[in-house]
C-alpha cells in the first residue's frame, strides 16, 4: 500500500514553503502538489510544525487512502496513483472524444461513416439538452429514452445508438488502462440497452422494363438550365448509366476518381472510398469501362486539376452530387410516369440483382464486384 506524508522542497523568495504530498509505493517516490504554504518559521528542518497545516494535509491524506483503497495498485506506479489521485473526480467530455473519433474517420476518408457518428453524438446532445456530454452523463437511462424517443424511426433508432456504443467503448480503451487496472470511465451503459435492429428496407432493385424505360424516355420537354449547363435530367440519366455499366460503382467514388485510375486501355482502378480505409487489400477494384459509356467519359471530363470528372467542379461535396442525381432522377421519373422510389443506389442494387438472377452470376462474384467483403 502507498504511504503518504506531508513535506516541503524549496522555500520561496517570500520566505514560504508550498506544501506537498510525498508519496512513497513499491520503492518509488513522488509528490502530489496541494494549495497550502507555510511560513518558514513553522518548518524545522524539513519537517511541517505547524499544527492546522498538519491536520488540513492529514484531512488530505485520508481522502486519498479510501480511495485508494477501492482500487487494485499492486502494478500501479507512484505516478499512475497521483495521475488518478488528481483526475479521479475530474470527468472527461464525451463529446469532445466523439469529435476526435469521426474527425479521423474524415482524415481516413470515411465522410459518409463520419457523418453518421457525428449525426448520432449531435441527436444524442440534442436529445440530454446537454452540449458538452460527460462520460458519465452517458447512462444506460439516458440511451433506452432516447432510443424511446426514437422508435417510430426506421434506421436512425439502431444507427445512431450503436454510433455511440462504438464511440464510448473505443473511449473506454484509451483512457482506462485494464492490464493495470487503471479505469478513468468505470460504468459500462450499454449493458443495459437493447438497441433495435432498423427497420428491413423496402426492396432497393428495379426490374430490367423499368430500367429500359428510364434510359429510354425522351428529355426533350424539359427545360434546361440556363447558362449552358447540361440539364439536371440528363446529367441524371447519364450519371446511373454510368453506374449500371461499371457493376453498381458510387457516385461517391465516381465523385473521388482522379486521372491516374484511368489507364489508356480504359481499366479503371480504383479504391473504394466508403472502405478502403479498413480493407486489407484497401477495397481495390478493377473493372475495363464498356464502350457504350466511355463517350460519357468525355463528356464530364474535368476541365481542370486532377480529378477525372468534372462533378468536383460542379457540387461542393459528394452528398450533395449524390442529392443533384437524385433530383435528376426524380425528374425522369415523373416524366415517365416510373412510380418506383429510385435513386442511383437503385442501379446499384439492380445491377446486383440481375447479375444473379438473369445472367447466372453467383453470390460470390456478385460481392467482388461490388467491392463487398465477402
């Protein structure tokens, strides 16, 4: 067991002493600062005579042996027991850990995941009416109402929950040393939560009538934008052609492709964005472009920089070329009369589905060329 004594080091130039904690455990010795002086004419030798300066350190002293004593420190060092002496009743922010977590996520490239996780710490904060989230604000009470409030959702009700039980447990793992038994964040919340599976989504795949039909159907009634641009609805039908014929590729890759992933051949090799930053193989893809759309290749081609196309010229991020598709789409749609609820992940899906049930693809080659994991 740690020892403890009150003691002074050096005396200042106002004739005080700061008053320190000796701390002495498995051979070792450290001091653990505290806000009291005494005057020199109270210190004889090295040693504190100074009757309420000993019993305000012996109050001191106390506090820290109980708790101590509900610790295991037999492998702690005199260091790790003044680091937890000083932090043990200082909580840590939740939500400024949140904000570490997803900011890597967006150096890695995971935008689309990032968001996620900063959606679900955004609703949950929302939610408590806290802005600054404790870990120990972060209570298995606190999860099941919000989950509650949340029910009617189809996906955010799972989605969001297990964004924060992601968070918290990789928070547990860098604050709390378990091999020493060092925990800063001692409550495990979601023992106690049952988060629901999201809701089954309406099937995403269109038939191969309505895929022909939107492909087919005639834009002419349009109006186009003005300044030259192409029309929304064209850019639309051009942008899902693109995605049908590279096996279901997405518009947030078609949005990161640089020049170099275009060969001279026409093989586009590329990374899948959404996963090449936890793949072993970083979600590599190669897929030769088919004729029918290597015109489309031209006609987007980036004016400028290094991109491939020219849609990073036109829309800030990738959500919002994917929401401009989507537009495009809705347009067509309305044109033709499709009452399916398509969007480009739609020609994603149905390739996927045709793939298998029309041209005798199996599951397994199905996975690779949608970069799955299996």
């Amino acid at each position: 067991m740690a020892t403890f004594k009150a003691v002074v080091k050096t005396l200042r130039s106002d004739g005080y002493y700061k008053v320190y904690i000796r701390v002495t455990h498995r051979k070792e010795v450290g001091f653990f600062p505290t806000t009291l002086l005494v005057s020199q004419t109270k210190v004889k030798g090295r040693e504190i005579i100074h009757n309420s300066v000993l019993r305000e350190t012996a109050v001191l002293i106390k506090g820290y042996i109980e708790k101590l004593n509900n610790e295991s420190i037999e492998t702690w060092s005199v260091q790790d027991i003044i680091e937890f002496l000083k932090g043990k009743n200082k909580d840590i922010s939740f939500s400024d850990w949140c904000r570490t977590f997803y900011n890597n996520m967006y150096n890695e490239g995971r935008d689309g995941t990032a968001k996620n996780y900063k959606y679900a710490i955004c609703r949950l904060e929302e939610f408590s009416g806290k802005k600054n989230l404790l870990f120990s604000d972060v209570t298995s009470k606190l999860i099941n109402e919000w989950i509650s409030f949340m029910k009617h959702t189809n996906r955010a009700k799972n989605m969001y929950p297990k964004a924060i039980k992601t968070m918290f447990t990789a928070g547990c793992n860098e604050y709390n040393d378990y091999d020493r038994n060092i925990l800063k964040i001692t409550h495990q919340p979601f023992h106690a939560v049952k988060i629901p599976r999201a809701e089954t989504p309406e099937q995403r795949s269109i038939s191969l009538k309505t895929i022909q039909t939107f492909f087919q159907t005639n834009l002419s009634s349009l109006a186009p934008p003005k300044g030259g641009w192409i029309p929304r609805a064209e850019k639309a039908r051009d942008v899902c052609m693109i995605i049908f014929c590279l096996a279901g590729i997405n518009t947030a890759d078609l949005f990161d492709l640089k020049k170099e992933n275009l060969d001279k051949d026409w093989k586009l090799c590329y990374n899948r964005k959404k996963t090449r930053g936890r793949r072993e193989n970083k979600a590599y893809m190669e897929i030769t472009v088919p004729e029918l759309i290597r015109p489309l290749f031209l006609k987007y081609a980036a004016r400028k920089g290094n991109a491939l196309f020219c849609f990073s010229e036109l829309y800030s991020c990738e959500l919002n070329f994917n929401k401009a598709i989507n537009l495009g789409i809705d347009d067509i749609c309305k044109l033709a009369k499709i009452e399916n609820n398509i969007s480009t992940y739609s020609f994603r899906h149905s390739w996927a589905t045709l793939a298998c049930n029309d041209c005798g693809a199996d599951m397994e080659e199905v996975g690779f060329a949608l970069v799955h994991a299996s």
